[in-house]
C-alpha cells in the first residue's frame, strides 16, 4: 500500500518554497504555550498563544507527506524522535506527575500519515473503479476511506476503555491533518472545512465531559441538540464557554499558514532536524527550570 501512495505522490509533488518561516512560528508559539501551562497555568493568554502551534505542524505534517521523496523513512523519522520525546513529555504537566500513556504529537503525527495513506490509496482505487467498473476495487476503496474514519475516531475510543490514555490533540489532530491534505491547493475550501471541525469539535467536548466519560450519558448528550446549546449559552459566561472552544482559537493560525506558505525569507534556513530536537529539548528544559524554582 505504501508503495502503491508513494509512486502516487510523485506524480503529484510539486516545487515549493520552504516552510521554514511557519516552522519557526510554530516552534515559537508552542514554547509560548508550555510555558504558560508550567509556569502559568491560571493565564489563558500564553495558552491561547499556543494554540496557533497546532496547526501549523498540521499543515507540515500534511505538505511534508505530499512532498517528501522518501515516505518511509519520513515516518521512521518523525516515530524514532517520538519515542525519544516520550520519557521528557510523560512529566510534562504542572504536577510532573508521570503517565506514560500520554503520547506525544509526534505518535499523532505518525497515526496521522497512516491516515493519509489509507485516504489516498482509497481514493486512487475508487478512480481505479470508474475507469475499468471493477467492483472490487470500489469496495477496497470504501473500506480504506471508512478505515480512515474508524482511525481517527479511534483515540478519542480508546480514551473511555483505557484509564489516563489520551493521544495528544487526538482526533481533532488527525481529522486536522487530512483536511489540510485534502484541501492543499484550495485555500477557501480549506479555511471552511477546518472552521467547520472546530465548530464541532467543540460540540463534541460539551457531550464529553458532561459525560463523566460514560458511553451512555456521553451518546444522549451528543443527539441532545437542546442541551448542548443550554451548556454553550452566554449566560452560563465566557468561562464555560472557553472551556469547550478552548482549542478554537486555533482557527486564527490559518492566517499566518495560508499567508505565509509560499513565502520565507532567504536568510532563514532550517535544519530538517531542528524541530525534532527542539521538541523534548526545550520540554526538558522547562522541567528542569520549574524544579529548581520549586526547590528554593
């Protein structure tokens, strides 16, 4: 299968400039974030800050899949540095409490680039099935596209049978992803679908966590169409409201990703290495920085 979306991708890589002033933003705003979630965790606008890091690296992730050369050894690049990040970022929290079943967005990532796989090579057979009528081929590409599905929404499942499980970013984060693929050269429609996911995203956390993460209440409040709206209304305060569109601020980041993708100043040249490194680097080093303030 990998094969079969490889030699698909070469025909369809285009020439680019580089990305390396949105890799920088991204790196940039991410510190942002952690440090407020360490050091400041009751201000918001250092968390909201953050928020634009996401996506940005949603949009590589995407592009990086369309253009790379050499498939696999792009994804045994991003799952090596992701078992490297796991050991610094299963402390990452306030508490440094350790829980080695939050992964890091680089394991997303991965999950993610399978899920571009099994999109494309679903799309190419269902083209395959128009041009020769070979039923089989249709039912292989529905079953990829379904697969697909069934992938993304898989964390956010495995979240409610195993205890402390959680994938970073989750199913927002892969459904992020393809639709960054999808709309790659369609920059209204992108800017529409990826609107649209926040909008239900959010939707989605009010049935969550009003659920008490049981399968039963989480369903009834997710056809509750009337409860929902009770739990978003303004009278309850902005608080609340945040609370469940907290990662909506996201949206925002589209600005600098489809403003800034195809520009990128000619003295700024990025290491393809640098923002693995960056990653548990300057985790590690926040951590230690927060336990010498503690210690004193």
């Amino acid at each position: 299968m990998v094969e079969a979306v490889v030699a698909q991708k070469k025909v369809l890589q285009k020439s680019t400039n580089r990305n390396d002033l949105l890799k920088l933003l991204a790196m940039v705003t991410m510190v942002v974030d952690h440090i407020g979630y360490i050091y400041f965790p009751n201000d918001m606008l250092l968390r909201i800050i953050g928020r634009l890091a996401f996506p940005i690296f949603a949009y590589q992730i995407a592009t990086g899949y369309s253009r790379t050369s050499n498939l696999k050894k792009y994804v045994l690049r991003i799952f090596l540095f992701a078992l490297m990040t796991q050991i610094p970022f299963s402390f990452f929290n306030p508490n440094f409490k350790f829980n080695p079943y939050h992964f890091n967005v680089l394991f997303t990532f991965v999950v993610g680039i399978g899920v571009l796989c099994l999109y494309d090579t679903g799309i190419s057979r269902i083209k395959s099935f128009i041009n020769v009528r070979k039923y089989i081929q249709l039912l292989y590409g529905l079953f990829l596209l379904i697969l697909s599905i069934i992938i993304i929404v898989l964390p956010e499942v495995l979240s409610f049978m195993i205890k402390d499980f959680s994938l970073e970013y989750g199913m927002l984060a892969l459904a992020l992803i393809l639709l960054f693929h999808i709309f790659e050269d369609k920059t209204i429609a992108a800017i529409l679908a990826i609107t649209v996911l926040y909008l239900l995203h959010g939707y989605y956390r009010v049935a969550l966590y009003n659920s008490a993460y049981s399968s039963a209440i989480f369903w009834s409040n997710l056809f509750d169409y009337k409860y929902v709206w009770n739990q978003l209304d303004f009278k309850n305060g902005l608080t609340q409201f945040q609370r469940y569109y907290f990662n909506s601020w996201g949206v925002f980041a589209l600005l600098p990703i489809f403003g800034l993708k195809n520009s990128n100043p000619g003295w700024l040249r990025l290491n393809k290495y640098v923002g693995y490194v960056f990653y548990p680097a300057h985790m590690t080093i926040i951590m230690v920085i927060a336990i010498i303030m503690k210690a004193r």
